[in-house]
C-alpha cells in the first residue's frame, strides 16, 4: 500500500525526444503507462525518416496519456527537449530516451527525492552504487568523466554522471530554463543552469543497457567536442538572469545566489 505522502498522484510529465527509433518506441512507451504518477508523456519526433511518427500517433489513439509533436525539419535532441518541456504540464518533469538504454520502472527512484521534498533536480547516475550496466565504449567513459569534471570544477558540485540521460526537474525550473544549445548540448547547459540557480540537486544510481553503433547509438566525437566547449560556455559566459525566463519556485532556494531583490530586478 503506498503510503499518503507517495500516493500516485498525477504530477509527472515524461518527455521523449525521437529520432528513427520506430524498433524501441512502442516498448519504451507500453512502460512508461504503468509508471505511478504518471500525468502525461510528450514525445517529440525529430522528423524521422523511418515509422517513428507513425508508431508515437498510434500509441497516442490508444493512450489519452500520450501527446505527439513532430518538429518540420531534423533540429537535434536539443530542440526536440525544449519544444517537449514547453507542452508539459506537470510539477515534475523527466527525459526519458527512446532507445531502452534507461528503464522507464526507475523512474519512480529517479523522482523519489522531488517527491519527498528534498530535491528541486535529480540525476540518474550510472556510475554509483550500479545495478545492471552493459559494458562498452572505454573512449566514452573517459570523456564522460573528463566532462563531469570540468563541470564539477566550474559549478562546486560534486557530480558522478553530468551527461546521463535520466534528468528529473521541477516542472516549474524546466519550464523557465532559457536553453539555447543544439544537438547533445542540453546535457552540459542544463547542468550549468540549475547550479547557477542554486537548486538542490541529487543523484540516483541506475540502471544502463547501452546500445553499440550498430544499434543505432548516435552520438559522435564531434558532439564530445561541442560538449566540451559549452562547459565553458555556459559556466563562464552565461549569467544567471539570461538562464531563465523568470525566477523558478525552488524546494530550497538560496538567496545568496538569487535574493528577492534581483528577482524583483530581473523578472518584474
């Protein structure tokens, strides 16, 4: 019996951004219907060649849950991310990819800490405490960490996993997050974002089952690079007050960071 406090309300909007994933759609999809809290799950094809409209629609019809944008030319998973946040509704909003690397029933321990009030943003790292991780690329390892780094050496956060795919914020935080990057950037910016904020972060272990190239893994050395540049970019070039549209509610919210009088100055 769950208990009041976790009683599933309907307060979690899931976004799915999706390019050519038509193998993996529906299954990601039949999962995500059973999540608890569950109010909505947006996916967002990146104008796919293959069937991935055509399955999204489907499930659509048969899930009142489900909602269906299609951007008009291949923009990246950035620009799907940013048009998917934007339709939600929901007090806590989660990534959740297409292709099955994360398994859609953790997603309530993802969320726990929203839930319970200690969290305004939560990541799913893969390198905690690690329940099931497939082993594969060595190079992406070492760049994930490299990036984690730098991340960590300009924001004083103490991160194991900046680049992984599980992202749970406060609907309200994501909503208001000026996000300006393309391709894979969101990773790298939404992580300077938050810090800048000053938001309560947290970090979950999770489960991984990557896919090789074969398999239709799609990011490449030049999106590592680009990665690379907008650690810098976003932690050093980027102000507060260009980050957000206007002041998020926080769970904690540190006034040192973002008094009352600059949010009264900045966002009226």
């Amino acid at each position: 019996m769950p208990t009041e406090q976790h009683k599933p309300c309907p307060c979690l909007s899931v976004v799915i951004p999706a390019y050519n994933e038509e193998a993996t759609l529906a299954l990601v999809l039949e999962k995500l219907i059973s999540v608890p809290h569950l109010l909505e799950v947006i996916v967002v094809d990146d104008c796919s060649t293959d069937r991935t409209h055509e399955v999204a629609q489907r499930l659509a019809a048969a899930h009142r849950q489900v909602r269906v944008a299609r951007l008009a030319s291949n923009r990246g998973k950035t620009e799907a991310l940013r048009t998917g946040f934007a339709l939600t509704r929901g007090e806590i909003v989660i990534v959740q990819d297409a292709d099955l690397e994360y398994d859609p029933a953790e997603i309530p321990t993802v969320i726990r800490p929203i839930l319970d009030g200690h969290a305004d943003v939560v990541y799913g790292s893969r390198f905690l405490v690690r329940r099931a991780t497939r082993v594969l690329y060595f190079y992406h390892y070492l760049a994930n960490k490299l990036l984690t780094f730098l991340s960590n050496l300009l924001t004083n956060l103490n991160m194991t996993d900046i680049e992984t795919g599980y992202k749970a914020f406060r609907g309200e935080i994501i909503r208001n997050m000026r996000i300006t990057s393309r391709g894979f950037g969101f990773e790298v910016e939404a992580t300077a974002k938050v810090a800048k904020l000053g938001c309560a972060v947290y970090e979950v272990p999770i489960s991984y089952y990557g896919r090789t190239y074969s398999e239709g893994k799609k990011i490449v050395l030049r999106d590592g690079a680009q990665a690379l540049w907008l650690v810098f970019r976003f932690n050093l070039f980027c102000p507060l007050r260009s980050s957000f549209t206007r002041a998020p509610e926080l769970k904690r919210l540190r006034r040192d960071r973002f008094p009352a009088a600059l949010d009264e100055k900045l966002y009226g």
